[in-house]
C-alpha cells in the first residue's frame, strides 16, 4: 500500500527557487533516485522496501544529505487502543528517527493521535530509569543504588518460592495498570498457582462493565460505527476513551455517510461539538434518559419484535413478575409499558435537565435507525456515579428494543471481536482465591477492588510479602493517594515493592526495587482490541532488537538491544519463573520449556512463533509471501483474523457439541453435563449468550439471588452526587473528575515533551451563570473541599459545562519531591509532603516546571510553569456496592482560596477517608449467595480460578 502525493504549485515553485531541495525530479544522490523511482513524497513506504528506505535528512538542510532506515512496526501503547506504529530506525546510528503509522493495522489503519509519535520522547527521555535501582535507607526516602539483574531476579525468586513452599501463595500479587498484552500474565501467574492478578480497571471501566454483564455475560461493548444510521454515545470518543483513534475514524466515516451522533455529556467535549444533539445531562441522571427514551420506542412502537421475541428471557420475566398472567409477547409489552410508565420525558427532564422535548425527538431517531443504532459508554457517567453500571445496562436496554445487538451498524459484545491466543503450555487454574482482591462484600464486583488496597492492608485482612506494580502509579492516579503512601511505606504490611515501569513515578519512589521496562517500541506484546467488527491481532515488538537482526547481529535478549539495561517484561517474567524453580520441584519451571526444543528455557520467540501458528488463516496469508507467521507478523506487525463478525450467537452448535445433550421445552435451554451450551431458536441450535438463559436477561434472577431484588429490571439508580442534596447558595457541586485530555493519559504522557507542551493545565471548569453567582471571574483560585480534603486550583469561566456542574480533567498534576530522582520534568512540580500526624498530609508545590539543561536541548526551552493540581489525592474512595467500581464523582464545596492558600496546595485526612471506605463497604450485601458460593459461576470473574475455590466452604 502507499499514498502517492502530486507536487502543488507552491512546491514546485518552491523547488525551482532552491528554497527546498527538488524532490520530484532525478538529482544526484541515492535518495533522489529512490524518491524518483519510488513516487516522491510518499507518506508510508511500500512493505517492500521497508528494509531499505531512504530519505534526506531534515536536519542536514540545505545539504542533501541521505539517510538510510529500516521501518519496523510496532503497536503504540500509550492508550488502550494498540494501534500500529512504525518506526524508521537509522542504519547508520542504530536509533529510532521517528514513529509514524502501520497503514498495515486493521483497527487504526495508519493514523494515530499525538501519543503515538510521541512514544519517540519516551524512548529518549533524558530522565528515564535505564538500570535496576534498589533503595537503601528507608522506604520513601529518595536513596537508591544501581544493582544487577541478576540480584534482583535471585532475591525476588527467592522470597516468591519461599512463600509459595509455605502455602502464602495470597501474599504474591501483580497489580497492573495497563496490562498491554493477551493472556501472558495469566499464563505465568497460574504457573506460580497465584491468584495475584490486580488490575487498574475497578477505577476505570467495572461499572459499565458490569452493566453489560448483567445483560449478556460480556462486558463491553463493540459498536459497529461504520454502518450505523444512528450514534449514542455516552463518552467522549472523537478524543478519548477506548479505542477512541479506531473509534473516531469509523463515527467521523458513518457521519460522511448520514448518520447522526447524540452525545450525554454534561462537558462540552470535542466530541459533543461535534454531535447533532448534545444532551448536557447532570452526571448520575443518564438512566432516567435512557429509560425516558426505552419508553417511547415502547409506547410508540418502536420496538423490534422479532429480536425481542427471540433474544430475550422475557417469558421468565412474565412468569416471574406477573405469575397467573398468560405467557404471550402482547402481555410482556405491555408489563414493560407498565413497568417504565413513571419514565416521562417530562420526568427525565426533570432529572437531568435536558429537555423532554429533545429526548422524544432521539428516541424516535433511534427507532428508525432500528437494528443500524451504535451506542457506547466507557468511562464517564457509568464509573463517576453511584449505581453507575446501571448507565451501560440502561444504554443496552436500547439496543435490546431495537433488536441491535450484534448486527450491522449495530453494537456487538466485545469478546466477538477480540482474539484469545492460545499458548503453548496451559497450566490449571489457580487453587486461591485472593480476598485482598475479590472479598466476600462484593460477590458481583465485576475486578478486584484494587483501590482498597490500603483499607484491607489497614483492617489486617492479609499483607503482602511480594507486590509487583507494573506500569501503575495508584500513589497519584488513584483516589485517596496519601493512603497508599501510609501503606507503601508499612513494611509489615508490603514485605517488598518492586515497580516495574518505564520511568519515575510517585508510586515508584515508595518501591524497593525500581525495574525499567521497555516502552512500547521496546518491548514484545501481543494485543486484540474490539474496534469494530472484525477481529484483528498487532504484534508490539521491540524495534531495535527486530532491527540489529535484519543487520545480522541479533541479541538474545531485548534487553541488549534497548538503550541501557531497560528489559521487557515478558523476558523478565519468563526468568524470574525460572529462577523460582531452578530443580522444577515446584512443578512451575515446565511452563517455561521450550515447545520446538525438550528440556530448553523458552525464549520469547518461540512463545510468540507458537501462538502465531495457530492463528487462524494466518501462517496460510504468511506461505504466500515465503513468510513464517512469526515473519509475516514482523514484518507487518497486525493481521485480520476475521471481518464481518456479527449475530455470533446465531452461530449453530455442531453435531460433537450437541452429542449427549438435552432442550428443556419451555426455555429451548440446552445443556450438557449439567452445563448450558446453547439455545433454540425457532428450532435452531445457536451457541447464544453465556448467561443463565442463554439470552439477553433483561431479567436477572441472578440479581434476586443475590440479594438485590429491586434491581431484577434495568433501572435507575440515584447517583451520590444527585442534584437534590446540592445546595447550590453554599457553593455544593457535582465534580466530574474522570475526563481525558486528548493528548495526556493518566502519568503514562509525563515523560514526552510534545503532549506536556500541548497540554498542562487543568483548571476547574465552571458555568458563567455559576461563577457569576458566586462571585468568581475567569482564572480565580479557589479551594474545592472534598470530604477528606480540599485541593487549590483556578477556575475556568466557560458556557461548555452545564449549570451546576465542575470539572477538571486527571491527567495534571504531576509531583516529585526534593530527595527524588528528577523524572518526567516536563510535567512534575516539586512538592513539599508535610505529614502532620492523624493522618493529616499537607502538600506544597515548593518548584514548578522550570526549562533544565539536559542531553536534550528542548528541555531549555520549556516556556510553560504550570504544572496543574493533583486532584486525585483528595478523593475518598467511593466503592460501588455491586459493581465494585470506584465511583469517581465527588460532591465539592467550592470556595474563594483563604489567605494562606497557594495554587496547587493540597489538604487530606487519610483518617477521616478510612471512614468513609467503612460507611461505603456498609452498604454490601457480602456472600454467599445461592449453594454458599463467594459470586455467580456463570459471571465472569477476571483470572478464574478453581471451581473448587468459588465455594466459601
Ligand atoms: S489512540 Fe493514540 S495513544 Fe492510543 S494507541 Fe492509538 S496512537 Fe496510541
């Protein structure tokens, strides 16, 4: 594939005056003849000549000097998204010039945002860990040594094989922040038998997840944008959120085509300026919308009976609800007309403040998009609120009525569009369960409840001997940070902290070992992400280890291709388990043998060559180009599994599948040795849904069993930042803390001077009407008071927030202290932490960002000083009582600042946070459920482990 480009009449005319060098005719040196030959101008290369690409050297202007690469692609990992970068590699020094996009990617298609490019900035930040750092003194005291590799993965190894020798295998956990890749931390950590896996995503993305769950037992949505006649999204995602750059192209190529976009958002992002309706809802309220909206496609019927008929356990409803009533699809409308009745638009409005009027006129454009009707929540409104998941089960709720659900233009179930690889050895799922992470109040919590951490530690439910942090910085991105630090610093609650991460961060400087990872061009990873509707898989490989292989001198490890000593984790991982079972007593060291050589250590080629050869279709497309699947995949870096998936739970069960089975006649539930396997339909048998019923639950008996009967039906739950315990006069508001910035992503961007430039402050966003009320002008500071604390900032004056409502955005904030490393100094104040007992933490920005000298001339020119406020610190954690998730939205008292406050000052009492964390977990309806289970066995639970386990007895 390439992209040819037509000199313009200014360019031209620019070449023949000399004031650029003429790139459209033959001249003297190779890359003129190259560029000839090859169409000038060309803006990516074709795969043919990716080993061999030459360009002139910007840098070496007027001189027309060339310069020789190789393109080697990658996958950005900067977001979520995984999209396909390529990086040119200078033969001549062995670096990356720069990174552009793999037009060969199938979700991103060689377009990027800015965090991708930057990646560069992150691979030659000057303030980077580029060796193993141990701290000496005492924790969190900013003293550290340079260490070998060696040292660390033998001490590490060996405190992990004693624990595990000792049964302590809970007192192993790996908590992440973005894992990055497919199934490889699973493999290694049911290796070890440890039920250790603790991701980021109970403050991410639980709430929504669950809401989807509950429907269809998958858990995020798949919209098909590209087909859509219809849009609703409940994020922002022209700019951000999930997949947000493969997500943009596809809303922006539906909108090309007709389609119209509505937008819930009480912010006016991008995304909602760009949108036909944007519905300024107060944060919490959306369910009353959407359900507002359910009730005109049923009154007016706008439904989509077949789909209805089929797909969804409404006669279990009916039987249920209404025990006496005959059991006919007339009757179960009009229970549901009966149902929604006090859901008026005119109710709704009176909710969320948008008008009644503008809800009925999408209601109805979303019956007539009918089975073409695109929806998405990701963050936002389903993780800021209390009962927050009912906001993605709600939003479902449409797609159910209109019967799009997994069609074209519709929005599928992500696992449709995701690849599971499959790995070369496959160990038994882990014989633990972790009540660190899954305890006994949050049977449904859809992941652990990660941000508890500190609580947990502080009650004495366990403590941890080995704790890894991967790319996860909850000291500044979490709530009620100054917790983590009481906890971090508590040895006997953390025997030992190693922060495996690319670079500095505030959690970092509470680690005993500080381990550099490779950023994305550095490192192996496989990834799949639900984009659109197909399903595709990227291959993230370390450049310069791809390229001193194509200059005949490969390395054994990447880690001797990176700069430094910077290792990728999946080596590391593979060695440490090595290491912890050097005679394989334990039985773990035989998941690390070799599948092509008997008795060998694995290596991560192999890993990846394994999997590869059984990607479906893919070492056939490699054949044909004389290729491996691991050749193909490095030298395109993604293939397409399959396009066009839809209506996956039509797809027949086989004559094997349905050997021994059994259709119960009522339900047309199949089931095989006492466990469902699918559904008929019509007299067909389809694989369905993994839940219960095999359907879509609109009503869930799983909700009844587990003591939450009024929630059986999607409904509305009134968020903790309802409006009506605001009181408006005393300056009370709902703050929305949760957006992104297109070009920051939580401490991940502090290191690459680009983003920080573009982007780095986060003033509170304020209404006129408000601020005029309130007496505040434009840029104003003021003190916004949390319930545990309060953080200092200014205001924006802005008409793109509804009334009401304040917002400042997560990604500011940054801080180092005195006696820390300097790191990330594009984006870090220096702080000064004052701890004054009672839990009581003071912090001070003492420095802002200041230009530095450095091996990097820009860090000199730095024009900006702000470095924004860490608002996160002063947030008392708010677990959802279902879901589990962190439910982010805070009710704030805004105030002038007082005389002694300084922009950036924060305030917090971790005493009075560790009361609200009790008054929140009050509010559980803790295991068992049904038959003394700890959570349903058919939900999803993130690394299941042994049935045996599921059991609290
Ligand atoms: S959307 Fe941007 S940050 Fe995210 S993966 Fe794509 S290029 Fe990277």
């Amino acid at each position: 594939m390439s992209y040819t480009h037509k000199p313009t009449v200014i360019e031209t005319i620019a070449e023949k005056l000399h004031l650029i060098p003429d790139l459209h005719t033959a001249g003297d040196g190779p890359a003129a003849k190259k560029a000839v030959a090859d169409g000038s101008q060309v803006n990516c290369p074709p795969p043919d000549q990716w080993d061999n690409w030459v360009e002139y050297d910007s840098k070496s202007w007027p001189e027309r000097k060339a310069k020789e690469y190789m393109l080697i692609p990658t996958a950005c990992f900067n977001c979520e998204a995984g999209c396909g970068l390529l990086a040119y590699v200078d033969k001549e020094t062995m670096t990356m010039r720069k990174l552009v996009g793999n037009p060969y990617h199938p979700a991103s298609r060689g377009r990027n945002c800015a965090k991708g490019p930057a990646t560069l900035n992150q691979i030659e930040d000057t303030d980077r860990v580029l060796y193993p750092m141990k701290r000496s003194g005492k924790r969190g005291g900013g003293k550290w040594d340079r260490v070998s590799w060696d040292s660390v993965l033998d001490d590490i190894a060996g405190r992990m094989r004693k624990a595990i020798q000792e049964g302590r295998n809970n007192e192993i956990s790996y908590h992440v922040g973005r894992p990055g890749h497919e199934g490889f931390m699973e493999w290694v950590l049911r290796a070890w038998n440890v039920d250790g896996h603790n991701s980021h995503t109970n403050v991410c993305s639980s709430g929504a997840r669950f809401g989807y769950a509950i429907w269809e037992g998958l858990d995020r949505p798949s919209p098909d944008y590209t087909n859509a006649k219809f849009m609703l999204l409940v994020s922002a995602h022209l700019e951000s959120g999930h997949y947000f750059n493969p997500h943009a192209q596809r809303i922006v190529e539906a909108r090309t085509k007709g389609a119209k976009l509505a937008v819930l958002d009480p912010r006016l992002s991008n995304t909602a300026s760009m949108s036909d309706y944007w519905m300024p809802s107060f944060p919490g309220s959306e369910p009353a919308i959407l359900l507002a909206m359910a009730k005109v496609i049923l009154d007016e019927g706008l439904y989509n009976r077949d789909y209805l008929e089929n797909w969804v356990n409404w006669k279990e409803y009916l039987q249920q609800d209404y025990k006496g009533t005959p059991v006919t699809f007339e009757n179960f409308i009009e229970a549901l007309k009966k149902e929604y009745s006090a859901y008026t638009p005119e109710f709704a409005e009176k909710e969320s403040g948008v008008k009644a009027a503008m809800i009925v006129d999408v209601a109805r454009k979303i019956g007539e998009a009918g089975t073409q009707f695109a929806t998405h929540v990701w963050r936002s409104a389903s993780s800021g609120n209390l009962g927050g998941w009912a906001v993605s089960r709600t939003l479902h709720f449409l797609n159910v009525l209109t019967g799009s659900v997994g069609t074209p233009g519709g929005t599928s179930p992500s696992a449709w569009n995701k690849f599971h690889p499959d790995v070369h050895a496959k160990p038994k799922p882990q014989t633990y369960w972790n009540t660190l992470q899954l305890p006994d109040e949050y049977p449904l919590a859809h992941f652990e409840l990660s941000f508890l951490l500190p609580h947990f530690l502080k009650e004495g439910r366990g403590k941890l001997d080995v704790y890894f942090t991967r790319v996860f910085n909850p000291v500044w991105t979490y709530p009620d940070g100054f917790s983590w630090i009481e906890a971090l610093e508590d040895e006997s609650k953390i025997g030992l902290h190693a922060a495996l991460t690319p670079t500095w961060s505030e959690t970092a400087y509470f680690a005993d070992y500080v381990l550099p990872m490779g950023h994305s061009a550095e490192r192996h990873d496989l990834i799949s992400y639900e984009t659109h509707a197909g399903k595709w898989i990227a291959f993230r490989q370390p450049v310069l280890r791809v390229a001193h292989a194509k200059m005949g001198k490969p390395v054994d490890y990447t880690w001797q291709a990176n700069v430094g000593e910077v290792w990728e984790e999946d080596e590391f991982w593979i060695e440490l388990t090595w290491r912890i079972d050097p005679d394989g007593s334990l039985g773990i060291k035989q998941y690390c043998m070799s599948p092509y050589r008997p008795g060998e250590k694995i290596t991560i080629e192999e890993y990846y060559r394994y999997i590869f050869e059984r990607v479906p279709g893919l070492p056939e497309k490699a054949a044909k180009e004389g290729l491996t699947a691991l050749g193909y995949m490095q030298k395109y870096g993604a293939f397409e599994v399959e396009t066009n998936v839809y209506k996956v739970n039509e797809r027949t069960l086989s004559e094997a599948d349905l050997q021994g089975s059994s259709v119960k006649p009522e339900t047309g539930l199949i089931t095989k040795n006492g466990k469902s396997i699918g559904v008929q339909v019509n007299g067909v048998n389809c694989t369905g849904f993994p839940t219960p019923s095999r359907k879509q639950e609109l009503y869930s008996q799983t909700m009844i069993d587990w003591k939450w009967p009024e929630y059986r039906l999607p409904t509305y739950i009134k968020s903790h930042v309802h409006q009506e315990i605001m009181n408006r006069s005393k300056g009370e508001f709902a703050l929305v803390p949760t957006f992104r910035l297109p070009v920051l992503i939580h401490s991940r961007s502090g290191n690459a001077k680009w983003l920080a430039e573009i982007a780095h402050r986060n003033p509170v966003w304020m209404n006129a009407s408000d601020a005029k009320s309130l007496g505040f002008e434009d840029g104003d500071l003021i003190r916004v008071n949390t319930d545990i604390g309060f953080f200092i900032n200014r205001v924006w004056v802005t008409e793109g927030i509804r009334p009401g409502v304040v917002a400042c955005s997560h990604h500011i904030g940054r801080w180092r202290r005195e006696q820390d490393p300097a790191a990330n100094r594009w984006a870090t104040n220096r702080v000064e932490i004052k701890r004054e007992g009672g839990g009581k933490w003071k912090m001070r920005v003492a420095e802002s960002i200041e230009p530095y000298e450095s091996s990097d001339p820009d860090s000199s020119r730095i024009f900006w000083s702000d470095g924004g406020v860490h608002q996160n610190i002063t947030f008392p954690v708010h677990p959802d009582p279902i879901s589990g998730m962190h439910c982010w939205h805070q009710k704030v008292r805004i105030e002038k600042a007082h005389e002694e406050d300084s922009y950036g000052d924060v305030f917090v009492d971790t005493e009075r946070s560790f009361q609200i964390y009790k008054e929140w977990l009050a509010m559980t309806r803790p295991a068992p459920g049904p038959d003394g289970l700890r959570r349903p066995l058919w939900l999803g639970r993130p690394f299941r482990p042994d049935e045996k386990t599921y059991y609290l007895k």
